[in-house]
C-alpha cells in the first residue's frame, strides 16, 4: 500500500472509518467509512456458530462494546478490521434539525456535493460537509423512518428505509470496516451491518437486508433549483466539527491506494480509485465509470433485463480532494433511471449540452425531468445508482460488468 501521509490531517490521524481517529475527547472523535458488501456462504443455510474455532472469534475488544450476538455470522471475522475510532467513536446524528435553503445556502457553495433525498412529497439535502464527519443521520422524511449514510472510504452516500420486520431501528458507528467500508450496527439489537450492501452481517439479525433507497449526490446549486421548498441537514449537529473542511485532503486521487483495503485483487479493469455509478437490478451488477459519462453526458443500457438511463452533469466538486470541500475539482454528478415512461421505452441522447429523448424530442434535466417538449412535467422513475470507487464495489460484486463505450 502506498504512503497514508495524505490522511494526516494538522497532525490529526486520519482512522480507518472514515475521518481523523480522535481529536480531544471522545466526544471530538471522527468518522469511520464505507464501500460494497456481500454476504458470504450460502443464504439458505443458518448463520454460522462458532465456538471455540478461533479464525472465527469476534474482532478484538468488540465483545467488550457491544452485546451482539457474535455466534452468528455470515463473514469470516478476519476480513474485519478496527478502523481507529471505538463504538460511536464517530458519533451518528439522530435528532438532526434543518434548515431553510436560504438559511444553508450561507455557508453552502455552489458545487458543493450534498445528498438528495426525496420521501412522502419531501425533500432534504444532506451537505457531505457534513456527512463526511458524522457518516450516518437517523431520521424520518415524508412518514418514512430512513437511514441516510456516507462512507467516505469509499465515496458511498446510501439511504435505507430503517424499518425492518416491523421495529424501527436506530444505527450508528461500528468502528469497524470490512474491505474499507463503513460497518454500523443498530442500537435495538446490536446487530452489525454492511453499509454498501445493506446487510446484517453479525448478530440476531444476520442475513437481514435493509431496503435500498434513491439518494444520489448533487450539486447544491442544482439541489436548490429542483426543489425549491425543501429543507437542509443543519451544521447544529450538537458537535463541534470544522464544517467544510475534508478530513480525507488527496484521498481520491486516482492513483492512490485504498485505505485499511485487505480484500480481493481489484480486477483491472478500471483504476481502483476510479469513480463508478454502480446499479444492481435482477442481481445484475453494472459500473458506469465516471469518465465515460463525462465523455457522453448520457448512457442507455439494460440492467438485469430493465432499460435505464444514466445521466451525468458537470459542476459537483470532490468532497475528498482537497482540504476545503468547496474547492474540490470538479467530477460532477451521475443519477439513474428508468426508460420507460408512460408505456414507452425511451432512448436519450446527448445534444449541445442538453438531455433529449429521441422518440418526442423532450428535453430533461439530471433529476429526470422533462422540462421541454411533448413530456414536460413528466419524470422517470428513479433507480438505486450507488455513486462508489471501482475498488470498492467490484470487492463484493466481482461479476460486475462495466459498461464500455461502444455498448451504449
């Protein structure tokens, strides 16, 4: 692995989660991070028990945190590794409190990267500046309890329904990460979970999988002209942080190496730190890489047998570039969708700038909205597209394919 010198932060050191280990209290300390998970084994077959075999202990010090349940697993316990930061060591918010836009819009730039977040006829953006040092907001949007989270490791913003088998559950840090991601727990059972994956990985709820939700990373100028009445995750998170600075200052530099990775062989494919969109539909896996929908601006494909579209627009900055987050270079924003509007299976096309469709001639923007010609006002369903590096999805869905250029 190459030098981790970029992760020390003002003689802070940066932990494996997701942000600086620990500042003055445990009340000061930071983020932990995220990427894809898979479950291993067989799903038909019971978790694993595992007593007395000691490749398959809990991780150290973990039983002394937690009461979960470690006889039952679904992971080899060595893939987990101590991110730095104990149990809460990055606090999670839980009684988040918002904004006006106007009242964000002080202290949040024009491409800043916040996660968009629509419920219930709500919508909520959630800063990264924010995200980037707490990882997880427990909150309820629209009637819907819901889980909102950022691996910074990993550059996975993921939303998850937080209702499971009937009981509300409230997540927060592990400090814990298998393969470089973000490993939660939930407070009712102690129960671990991947956070790329959505999966109960150890504890009474094994096996489990969380409801994935559509919450894509945006601009927040963009953000702003889409939903002109919604509300901001406020900076009054009840911890002092320096919000807008990047704990991560160079981490996505593409010829890093993972941070705390000790997992398969990236294939080559794509450079491991390369920026994807992954979408999974019908347990097919697919990776847009950025750079093609750079080049493009629009890609058409099928995914497990459904026809989507991706879409991609420039003026989202790097939340993990340099040290103020306002200042990181552009790598713009990926949404996806479905083609299939109103019985019809649409084809877009990129033309001076602008999204069209070929069959009416309309014209839509990133959040999948026409906004001229025949179908404007209409919008396409949205679809679960993980913004992740390659690294990290390709890790627990190696039979990814990656979408080239000349399939589109």
């Amino acid at each position: 692995m190459k030098s981790l010198g970029f992760l020390v932060i003002t003689g802070l050191l940066l932990t494996g989660c997701a942000g600086p280990a620990s500042l003055a209290s445990d009340e000061e300390s930071i983020p932990t991070g995220g990427a894809p998970s898979e479950v291993a084994g067989d799903p038909t077959q019971p978790p694993t028990a595992a007593p007395g075999d000691s490749l398959l202990f809990p991780p150290a010090g973990a039983a002394l945190e937690f009461t979960t349940d470690f006889s039952l697993h679904s992971v080899d316990y060595r893939e987990i590794l101590s991110g730095g930061p104990p149990k809460d060591g990055i606090p999670a918010i839980d009684e988040p409190s918002f904004v006006s836009l106007e009242q964000a819009d002080e202290w949040l730039a024009p491409n800043e990267p916040v996660i968009a977040f629509e419920a219930g006829g709500e919508a909520r953006a959630y800063p990264l500046q924010i995200l980037v040092w707490h990882e997880i907001v427990n909150d309820t949007v629209g009637g819907v309890p819901v889980l909102i989270t950022f691996c910074p490791l990993c550059n996975t913003a993921i939303a998850f329904e937080r209702t499971v088998e009937g009981l509300i559950l409230d997540f927060g840090t592990t400090g814990r990460l298998r393969y470089s991601n973000l490993i939660m727990y939930d407070r009712q059972t102690e129960t671990w979970w991947q956070q790329a994956s959505g999966e109960a990985i150890v504890g009474q709820m094994t096996r489990t999988q969380l409801k994935f939700l559509p919450a894509p990373i945006v601009a927040w100028q963009d953000f702003q002209a889409e939903f002109p009445a919604a509300r901001v995750l406020s900076q009054d998170t009840g911890f002092n942080r320096p919000y807008g600075e990047n704990p991560y200052r160079g981490y996505d530099d593409i010829n890093r190496s993972p941070f705390l990775y000790d997992g398969p062989e990236t294939p080559d494919q794509l450079p491991a730190m390369a920026r994807i969109l992954a979408v999974e539909l019908q347990g097919d896996s697919v990776a847009f890489a950025y750079d093609l929908l750079a080049e493009r601006g629009v890609v058409n494909a099928a995914v497990g047998g459904e026809p989507i579209v991706v879409m991609w627009q420039p003026g989202t900055a790097s939340a993990l570039d340099t040290g103020q987050i306002a200042q990181g270079r552009d790598v713009g924003a990926a949404t996806a969708y479905s083609r299939v509007s109103n019985g019809q299976v649409l084809t877009f096309v990129f033309i001076d700038g602008v999204i069209e469709d070929e069959q009416t001639g309309s014209s839509w923007n990133l959040f999948g909205l026409a906004f001229d010609g025949p179908l404007s006002g209409s919008r396409l369903e949205p679809v679960v597209g993980v913004n992740h590096f390659w690294f990290s999805w390709v890790a627990f869905k190696p039979e990814t394919r990656v979408h080239l250029a000349e399939s589109n």
